[in-house]
C-alpha cells in the first residue's frame, strides 16, 4: 500500500501536486505562433521545448512538449504556469526551486527534471528579448524622419503611428459611400473568416456614430485596460478588437463630438493600441468621404487599400463611385467592391428574390476598372448572427449556403494582395 501522500507515475513516486501535473499536463503542446522558443536536452537525455507569447511585454500564454516520463511533465507543466501572466523578465528569474515548490518537491533522483524546465522557460524568455531587440533595432532604423516644418508633437506621434503599425502586415479598410450598407457587417465576417484561417487579425471600429462591432461580436459593456502608455485591445479568442463603442457608457449614448474631437480619438487609436504582431489589421471605418475617413486613410500610410461595400441600388452605387474617386485622389488602392444585400434568400424555400436591381454593384465596378470581389444576398441568418453577437461565418462554417460561399470568396481574394510596403516580419515568421 502506498503512502497516502504519495501517488505512482512511471516507476518514480511523486507529492500528489507534481502527479496531478504528471498525468494532467498543464499547457501541453506546440504554439503555432510564438514570440520566443527554446528547445534544450538535459544531461539525463530528457528534451523539453517552450513557446511564448508576449504582449506588452507580459507572458500571455505559455506551451511545452517533452520526451520524458511523469517527473518532466509535471515540471514543464509547472514552468508554463509560474511564466504565465509575469513580465518577461520575471518569467525569465523562475529558477529550479520554483518549480519543485510548486509541485511539492520530487525525488531527489529527478530533480533535474524541474532545473531542465526552469532552463528551458528561461532560453525561451532570452529568444523573445533578443527578437524584440532585433525588431525594435529594425524598427528605430525605418522610423520616419522629421518633415520640413512639421511640429514636435506631429513628429511624436508619427513615430508612435509607425511603432504601432509596422508589426502588422496587412492593413485593410473598409469603405462605403454611405451608412446601412452592411460595412461592419463585412468587416467583422471578414476578420472572423480570416481568424478562422489561422491569421492573426485585428479589427478597428472606428465608425464614431455607428459603432456596431461590439454588439456583433456579444463584446458590449467591455472597457477598454490601459497599460503605460498604451491600450489594450479587447480579446476574442485569436482575434483583437477595439472599438469606439467601447468607450460608451451605454448602448443607447450618442456621440455628440465635433470635428477634433473625433480626429483625436482617430489619431488615439491609431497610434496608442498595442496590437503586437498581426497579419491582418480590418479597419470598419466611418462611412462616406468627409474629415473623418480621410483621417484614417491619410493616417494609415502604408495601408495595403480599401474594399467598398455598396448596395444594389443606384443611390447607393452613387456613393460609391465617389468613394473610388475618393480612394484615387488619396493614392489608395481599391481592393475591390462587395455587393451587399443582393437578393433575399427565403429561409423557407431558399428561393431567392431581386428585391434591388441585381448586379448594379459589378456593372459599375467594370465600369470604373475596379476588381469585383462577390455578392452577398441578404439572409435572415447575417441579421439575426449580428444582433445574437455570433457572426454569421460561425454559423454557416459547414454550410453550403451562397453566403457563405460568397464572404469565403471574398477571403480567398483578401489572402491573395501583397503588401503595400516594407514591414517588419511578424516575430512568428523569425
């Protein structure tokens, strides 16, 4: 019989904290993407292998995988939970007694097994450092001089604009000529879809009277956490969101700013979100052509273009057309139009009915020589997925419906566009 404080894993005994780590590994297995990794054999023959990820130079998540037996798993598993949630560099002083504090202690004949993990997490905190390094060194390199002229405080914050933005590459807008198109709509069914293709992506909602990409994602009543000097996007699992609506104290508050006000919450949250390393950036921006999308597009240099969601009917294409003329005079390249709400689907009978004239959104994109990027008819399910806060791309995933077919078309042709300058490589492509 044996001890009650004692519990069989392999041919070694362990304190029941280590043999519930043993048996139940905590944060087990490969990180697709990381922000540093290290990978180390031990004297005893045992490999263990640790991935990061770090933002806003605290450990997010933390992952192993080892070769051993019971007493390097439970030590692994003990390393990624002591690392999570610390500063770099305080996951990076996590020593060998951590780790046999935290799991009761082991046999003195493998406490290697806790000394390997500790060095492994602590090889995995140098790769991050010295990637950021590397970056920050890259970064300070391509930072934009001064411009004749321009201000002290314009310089700063282009500096912080390009510090921000230079880690993401791609970043896209989206565009229309006029409001109740559906934009947010495609913005966030754009970013879920691409989410669900294993990118990193960001979604910025800087529609200022219109902020319904809270309400679309079930992320109302979220707050937006500051951190030093930067803001901290809300999470949704892979993907990072913020919003203007965030900012609101309650769904029905109106905005009542004038005009440099909004420019310089715009400009605030551009420059002051921390979004790491993305590989898309989805901008829901406002609609029309007036000060507040022309902020967006002139602050956003190196944005890769604009995708122009219209209607439609010929009051809506008339917005359009402006809206490409508005993307030319800015030297923004037009990605292509989407035809939203083209023709009703009967949830019924699937039948479907032209309620608009078909088709108006691809004429008038052939004729202004700008790509057609699909239709998508209006379903019942886009609206009720929105207002239930779950997009309508999670619920049609393994459906064979036409729009679902048409924002996965839409996605395949976003995947496609090279970027639109030099970028700094996101740390996972290291």
């Amino acid at each position: 019989m044996e001890q009650q404080d004692r519990q069989q894993t392999g041919s070694t005994e362990l304190t029941p904290e280590a043999a519930r780590h043993a048996l139940n590994p905590r944060n087990y297995g490969r990180m697709p993407r990381c922000s540093g990794h290290a990978r180390i054999t031990g004297p005893c023959g045992d490999t263990m292998e640790f991935w990061l990820q770090v933002a806003v130079g605290k450990v997010r998540a933390c992952t192993f995988i080892t070769d051993g037996c019971g007493p390097s798993l439970a030590s692994g598993s003990a390393a990624t939970e002591l690392a999570v949630g610390k500063d770099v560099e305080q996951a990076l002083q996590v020593r060998q007694k951590d780790v046999l504090q935290a799991l009761g202690g082991l046999p003195r004949d493998v406490e290697h097994c806790a000394l390997l993990s500790a060095n492994t997490l602590q090889a995995a905190c140098r790769d991050f450092l010295a990637r950021r390094k590397t970056d920050d060194e890259t970064i300070q390199n391509a930072a934009p001089e001064k411009r004749q002229g321009e201000s002290d405080q314009d310089f700063a914050d282009r500096r912080n604009l390009h510090r921000r933005l230079c880690r993401i590459e791609h970043k896209i807008l989206v565009l229309s000529g006029k409001g109740g198109v559906g934009k947010s709509t495609v913005a966030v069914n754009l970013a879920v879809a691409l989410m669900g293709k294993g990118r990193r992506v960001g979604l910025l909602d800087v529609d200022i009277h219109g902020p319904s990409v809270p309400t679309m994602l079930a992320l109302e009543g979220e707050q937006i956490l500051a951190e030093g000097d930067c803001l901290l996007p809300v999470e949704l699992g892979e993907l990072k969101v913020m919003s203007i609506g965030f900012l609101l104290r309650r769904r029905e508050e109106a905005v009542i700013w004038r005009g440099p006000m909004k420019m310089g919450v715009i400009k605030q949250f551009l420059k002051d979100v921390e979004w790491g390393d993305l590989d898309y950036l989805i901008v829901d921006a406002p609609p029309g052509t007036g000060d507040e999308p022309l902020s967006v597009c002139q602050l956003i240099e190196e944005a890769d273009g604009a995708i122009i969601v219209t209607t439609p009917q010929e009051v809506a294409l008339a917005s359009v057309r402006k809206s490409i003329t508005f993307c030319r005079q800015l030297s923004l390249r037009v990605l292509g139009v989407v035809e939203n709400m083209s023709g009703f689907v009967c949830p019924h009978c699937g039948t479907k009915t032209e309620i608009f004239l078909a088709g108006g959104g691809e004429r008038m994109a052939h004729e202004m020589k700008v790509p057609f990027l699909g239709r998508i008819p209006l379903e019942a399910g886009i609206s009720l997925s929105g207002d239930s806060g779950r997009p309508f791309v999670y619920a049609a995933a393994a459906s064979a419906s036409e729009t679902a077919a048409a924002f996965q078309s839409i996605v395949r042709s976003i995947q496609e566009i090279e970027p639109a300058g030099d970028l700094v490589s996101p740390a996972a492509n290291h």
